[in-house]
C-alpha cells in the first residue's frame, strides 16, 4: 500500500428532516448567497423547506446553474457575491451546483484577473469563500470532496479544479429527495457513482485489501439498489443506502493509499464539452472501451472485480476479466444506459482526433494509472467507442 495523508473536514447531516438543522451550521450574521440549478427544489418542496428554516437570515438567490455548471453563468454569480458582500453560499442541488459553488468558493477570494486560470493553470485552491450543501441529487459525490468541474460553452472546454479550501463546511442529505427525481437521472447518478469507484479500483494489485473490499462494496451496493430505485425512488432504505454509496463513491476514502486511473472522466469530459452528452453517459461510453484497450495491464484487477463483485468464478484470469468488462456494460445497458458514442449523436466521426489533439495542446501527454496513456492512445479509445 502505498503512503497517503487524508483528511476531510466536511460535515454530515444524514437522513430525514435534516434541513431543519441547517441553521446551526451556518454562522449567525452571515449574508447568504443560496445557489441552485434550474427550479426542481421549487416543485420538490425543497425551496420552500431550506427557505423557511433560513427566515432569519438575509438570503439572495441565484438560480439557473445548468447541468454542466457554465463558466459564463457563474461570472455573473460572482458579481452578485462582490457587489452584495455576500460572506456565506449554499449550494441547493446536485453536482453541477455544488461545483459551481465551488468555483465561486475560489473565484471569489481569486486576486487575479481572469477567474479561469483556476481550471487552466491547476493550482490547488487553499481557501475559499465558506459554503454548505443540501444534497438534492446524489451521484457525484461533490457534497464531500473538494473537486469541482466547470464548463465553458465559447471554447467548448470542461476542467476540473480542487483544493483543500474547496471542502464544504457542512452537506445535508436527506434520502427523501430521491422520491421526485426523474428516472434518467437516477440512472445517471448510479452510472456516475459506479465509475467513480471503478476509476479508483480498476488499476493493478498493490495489496491494499481493505480499499479494494471497500470499493467492491460500494459497487456491489449500488447493483443491489439500482432496480430497486428505478423502480420506487420513494423507498427510504434503498435510497439512503443509493444516496450513502454516491458520496462514498467519491469522498476521498477510496483511492487511499492505491493507484487511481481517471482517463475514462478525462476523455468523458470532452464528449460533454462537444456535444452536451450527459456526464454519466459519457463514462459509459468509455469505460468499457477503456477497459478493453487497456486489457493487458488491468485484467488482474478486471478479474478479481468479475470474481468479487459479479461471482464469476469460473474460467481463466482473462475469460473472467473479459466477462467483468461485458458485466459492466450490461449493467449500463439495464439501467437504460447506452455505451457507443454513435447512440447519442452522429457528428461523431473526427472526435477521437479532436479529442487527441486538445490533450497534446494541454500537455496532457501521459493518462491513467501508470501516467502511460498518450493522445494517440486516447484516440483509439474514443474510435473503439464509436
């Protein structure tokens, strides 16, 4: 196992009526800036219940954060938090408000003049703006990291950025949120989470027993109740236990101490950038693809995740890695998801050397685990995916 330091200083508020609590984490005097997306938490109840619990407290909104939190969206948030001397943000959604909230957590104390530097230059945001959560969509597991990624519609760019200021002081997750949400992006939350972990697990054996079993039951957990919630998000167990596994996912408790991977969310997140496909979406759409190019460096862990996580306990090392990859798929495939880039648009032709062509313009020179992965490299994983 290989060294590590951690620490995660967010605070949880777990389970129902927690909303109701929020007024003991946010400090007194504080001027609110409570963000959210694009007017769900009003047709939920949520609006109305973080609304009255925050009575006593000066509150301006912002709405209108888009599913992939925009660059340009987000400026005029951080005129709104300069002009109003706003000293406190709650974020009130999923992901994309979260890390937009995190992006203003950073921009907001920023000294310089161009606010995206934060996301080109990659350096780690040490202090931020304070900000809390309540959850209202699990799957990203931003309400317990200090990651966040922004997109920029004029260049067609989405980066990520982080930071040990960028922790939410405090995040609420009530698993009852779960009940409105539609059903594609339920199945997006498990799509996410589920890749989430894969890219912290699917690397190479490094004898770190407890990671590995605690990723694996994650997965397993979020096979279990993935039926279950597509079916009747109403049903509190298996949604505490979708919305517990997301942030899990994500947290920062898995990738200790192991390699962790993270091509298939960097190739992802230009398919976003060129064609809005949903996040989730354009995991499926790599991982497996990913998998199979990179077959020979993986298969023992590919192996290990089909034997522990999908019981296949028949076969050589490379029948069952081959089939942990066709298991991953077909679970997509169930959950309504599909994993060919042809499926979601057809201006695909010409991606993959794009996509190659801005890593090389990056410097993004060596991908994955073992730092190997070369843009031509990633191309031919994009046309596999085609």
């Amino acid at each position: 196992m290989n060294n590590f330091k951690y620490k995660n200083p967010t605070k949880i508020l777990f389970g129902k009526g927690q909303i109701e609590n929020l007024t003991e984490e946010i400090p007194t005097n504080a001027k609110i800036l409570m963000l959210y997306g694009g007017g769900s938490i009003k047709k939920n109840g949520v609006y109305d219940q973080v609304k009255k619990t925050l009575q006593n407290f000066e509150v301006i909104e912002f709405g209108g954060i888009p599913a992939n939190p925009e660059y340009e969206t987000l400026l005029r948030a951080l005129q709104l938090i300069k002009s109003e001397n706003i000293t406190f943000m709650l974020a009130v959604g999923g992901g994309s408000v979260i890390d937009g909230t995190k992006f203003l957590s950073a921009a907001a104390l920023y000294k310089g003049d161009t606010p995206w530097d934060l996301l080109t230059q990659k350096t780690p945001t040490l202090e931020g703006l304070p900000f809390g959560t309540v959850l209202t969509l699990p799957a990203t597991g931003s309400e317990m990291n200090s990651g966040a990624v922004i997109t920029r519609a004029e260049t067609k760019e989405k980066l990520a950025m982080g930071g040990p200021g960028l922790f939410p002081v405090f995040s609420i997750l009530d698993p009852q949120v779960i009940a409105s949400i539609p059903e594609r992006q339920l199945a997006n939350g498990i799509a996410d989470a589920f890749t989430h972990v894969l890219e912290q697990y699917m690397t190479y054996p490094i004898g770190a027993s407890l990671q590995d079993r605690m990723a694996e039951s994650v997965l397993q957990t979020l096979i279990e109740v993935a039926p279950i919630i597509i079916k009747n998000p109403k049903d509190y167990t298996a949604a505490s236990n979708f919305m517990w596994s997301c942030t899990m996912a994500l947290n920062g408790l898995l990738p200790l101490g192991v390699p962790t991977d993270w091509a298939v969310h960097a190739i992802g997140h230009e398919l976003t950038a060129l064609y809005g496909i949903d996040h989730a979406r354009t995991l499926a759409v790599i991982a497996p693809s990913h998998y199979r190019y990179n077959f020979d460096g993986k298969k023992e862990k590919l192996a290990q995740y089909a034997e522990r996580v999908w019981n296949i306990t028949e076969g050589t090392l490379e029948e069952k890695a081959n089939l942990g990859i066709e298991k991953t798929e077909s679970f997509f495939h169930e959950l309504g998801i599909k994993t060919k880039l042809s499926d979601y648009t057809k201006e695909f032709d010409g991606s993959a050397k794009v996509i190659s062509n801005r890593f090389t313009d990056r410097g993004w020179l060596g991908l994955g685990e073992h730092k190997a992965l070369s843009p031509s490299d990633v191309a031919k994983i994009v046309e596999m995916a085609y």
